[in-house]
C-alpha cells in the first residue's frame, strides 16, 4: 500500500509534467527483450547482445510465482487491458517508465473499489494521507482515489519523488509499500542502499511485494526492464549495451574498409 510516512519533498503540483531526464536516462526494450537503442544489425550479431537478467536473489519466488499464478495473470490480461492503457498514457505524460503500471496490479489486481483494512483504497492502493498530499480530494462522497486516471496522475508524483530520494526503482517499490522511514532503517542498518543487500532488514511483506512486482513485470513482458534492476546493475546494463554498440560499429567500418579496398 502507498503509505505517507517518513521524509520526502513533496510536489505541489502533481498535474505537472515532471523533469525526468534522470528517470528517462533508461533504456526501453523490444518484445525480445533486446535495448531499443542498440541500432540494427544482423540477426546473428543481435544473439550476442546484452539482455537484462534477472536477478538470483528473485529469481527463484519469480518462476515458482509465474508457475503458480501463469493461469490467473492470463485471465486478467485482456480485462485489464483499458485499465494498462490509462495508466500508460500517464505514465508516457510525466516521462516515467511504463511497467510502474504492474505495481497496481500487485497493489490492487487494478480493482476499482479495493480496500484494505489499514485503509487504503482504489487501483493504487493510496492511503488517506498520501492521496491528499498529492493532490486528491478525499471526503464526503467523493474519493478521488477510486478515479483510475487521477489516483495514476497521484502515484506518478509520489512514485517520482520517491525515485527523486532513491534513485533506484526496487527502493522505489519498496518504500510504496513501507514507506520511506523503513526503507531508511534498512539502509541504516544494512549499511547498504543496494536493494539485495538490504532487503532483509526490510518487513517480509515488503519484500514479497517487491519480488511480486518483478514477477508480474516478467509475466507480463516477458522480460525484465529498468524497475526490476538496482541501480548498480541498471548502470552496468547501459554500459553493457554502449560496449555492444561501439563494438558493432567498429566491426562495421572494418567491414566497409574491406569493401573499399576490394573495389
């Protein structure tokens, strides 16, 4: 659930486009799961490029969940289609990836009226406080937090301020459910602000949502992204992806060299 504990700068106007060059500074993938930024070669050569993995740590809850659950996400795919494509035309407004739409799925299976009993309510699972504090009008008859298109706009700003804080879309995941004063702890007392490496200092529940969430993004792409990697291995991806680049490109001017000096 999205809860408002802990400290964090708050964006006072959560209608806005938000400026994410840091956010956007991840790579997209194709359905194969190949960067989209890597540029056109030969299918053989493409064999060889660099793919994310999925990490040790999750990889285990991630097939057992995929296995248990394959028949259930299957069913929901096409209900939930309209409720994806709301989200997505959020997501793209404010420059943020995506996939953050599966963190709803995980938070409410995109219900309308889901309410849980700490008090959080609509697809995105926000708390009375945090719905207020960014922006929606709680009260009365009128909930904005059941409003699939304003409760997005809402999870958007507070999803960028917590990546504002963290940098790292799994601490992100973790404190939407937490909160940030426990993802703090777990850093504090981990001494790390590595996802893996702190995860268990962090409430079990919390770490079953973040492994969920990765589990969920897999089934649903069928590959991983940027929200299913730590920071650490986001920036060793990216230059994984700029070494196959450069490399391919060198390989294509000694090919052109070659059919020059043929000539």
């Amino acid at each position: 659930m999205a809860v408002s504990s802990g400290s964090r700068s708050v964006n006072k106007n959560p209608g806005k486009n938000f400026p994410v060059e840091h956010k956007t500074g991840m790579h997209h993938f194709d359905s194969s799961g190949l960067c989209t930024c890597i540029p056109f070669t030969i299918k053989e050569e493409l064999v060889h490029a660099p793919r994310i993995q999925l990490n040790k740590n999750a990889a285990p809850f991630v097939k057992a969940y995929i296995k248990k659950n394959g028949f259930f996400l299957g069913k929901t795919r096409n209900r939930n289609a309209s409720y994806f494509t709301i989200i997505d035309s959020v997501f793209e407004e404010c420059e943020m990836p995506v996939e953050l739409k599966y963190l709803a799925f995980v938070e409410s299976g995109l219900k309308l009226n889901a309410v849980s009993r700490s008090g959080a309510i609509g697809p995105w699972a926000l708390m009375p406080k945090a719905g207020k504090q960014y922006g929606l009008k709680i009260g009365g008859k009128k909930d904005q937090r059941l409003d699939y298109y304003k409760s997005t706009r809402a999870a958007a700003a507070l999803l960028s301020d917590l990546f504002d804080k963290y940098g790292d879309w799994l601490l992100v995941i973790a404190a939407y459910n937490c909160g940030p004063g426990g993802v703090q702890k777990a850093i504090k007392r981990s001494g790390s602000r590595n996802y893996w490496a702190l995860q268990n200092f962090l409430p079990e529940e919390t770490r079953k949502h973040v492994k969920k969430f990765i589990a969920v993004h897999y089934y649903f792409e069928g590959h991983g992204g940027v929200t299913t990697l730590t920071k650490a291995e986001t920036e060793t991806h990216i230059k994984a992806v700029a070494a196959f680049v450069k490399k391919q490109e060198e390989l294509e001017k000694v090919d052109s060299a070659s059919v020059v000096v043929a000539k």
